[in-house]
C-alpha cells in the first residue's frame, strides 16, 4: 500500500544515512521488483516503484598503466630464472595482445601459431577471434617453449603452465602480475 511519495522518501533516507550511489541503486531494485511480482501475483492493480528514480551513476573507468610502467614491469623480470622466462612470457602477451586474465588462463597450445604470429583466443560466451602477436612477445613464446615449458613437466595441454605441470589459475597469474609489479 506504499506511495510514491513514501517510496521517495525511503530512496532519500538511503541517501542520507549514506548509502552509496550503486547500493542505492541496487535496493531500489529490489523494491522495483517486489511491486512487480505483486502486479503478476494480481495483489496490486498499479505500481508506486514504476516511476520510482535510481540515483545517477558516474561512469568510472578503469586506471591503466602507462608504457613506462608496463616496460618497468617487464623489465623486472629475471630471465635466469625457470619461471622467469614463463612470467615474462605471460606479461608480453597480455600487454601486447590485450587479453583477458581468464582468456591467457584457457589458452591451449593449440591455440597459438607463433609461426605465423597470431593466438586463437576463446572470450567471454566461448566467442572465438585470432589475435596478432607482436614480435617481442613471438620472441618470449619460443624461449618458454624451448627452454622453460619443458621443466614444468607438463601435464596439461595449458600453454601457461605452473609446477606441477598443470594450468595457471587467474590467481596464480594475479600473484605473478603483482610480485613483479612490485
């Protein structure tokens, strides 16, 4: 038997309690829904919440890293070490190809074509698309695959691999990605 007005004012109560704007947004919604299922259910004739406002929502994007930041990152990597080749390997693909964390984690080895410097990339809802790879990261995959993949006896058909010979996890990638970073 709510209002508007009174659902108004409990979208106002929110504010000054100091919900933030997404929260705000999200119990409205529930609200929003709740009055529906009553419209279905043939409990109520007419809606308050259908004109109820959302607050407004800032577009927030996302920070990136800058080209010196990237290069400091790579860099840092220590190349005589066994997974310092893999590490160095993971970094120049994802910066270079623009992958997903998730999409480097299920890429397959028979997914990449070094030869002909492109990777078979399964995205978000199994979408397929062929990446090209930039030359340094080419350079980076062979020697993973000559010098570093071998030592992980692997187990997996993964072409990240960890130690036990199995894929990486985006959290073990994340582990990789920050140490280095730091």
């Amino acid at each position: 038997k709510a209002t508007l007005e009174q659902l108004e004012t409990f979208a106002a109560g929110l504010h000054d309690i100091g919900v933030g704007a997404r929260s705000q947004a999200r119990i409205l919604s529930g609200v929003r829904s709740f009055y529906n299922y009553l419209l279905l259910d043939g409990a109520i004739d007419t809606s308050p919440a259908e004109l109820l406002p959302s607050p407004k929502l800032g577009v927030y994007l996302p920070e990136v890293l800058t080209v010196g930041e990237i290069d400091s990152i790579i860099s840092s990597v220590d190349l005589s070490q066994q997974e310092g080749q893999r590490d160095r390997s993971i970094i120049e693909v994802l910066y270079s190809c623009g992958l997903r964390v998730s999409e480097l984690c299920n890429l397959c080895m028979s997914d990449v074509f070094k030869e002909e410097g492109f990777i078979r990339v399964f995205g978000k809802g199994r979408k397929e698309r062929l990446v090209p790879l930039h030359d340094r990261a080419v350079d980076m995959l062979r020697l993973y695959l000559a010098e570093c993949r071998p030592l992980f006896a692997p187990r997996a058909d993964a072409f990240f691999l960890n130690r036990s010979g199995e894929g990486l996890t985006r959290q073990a990638i994340w582990k990789i990605i920050r140490k280095h970073a730091l």
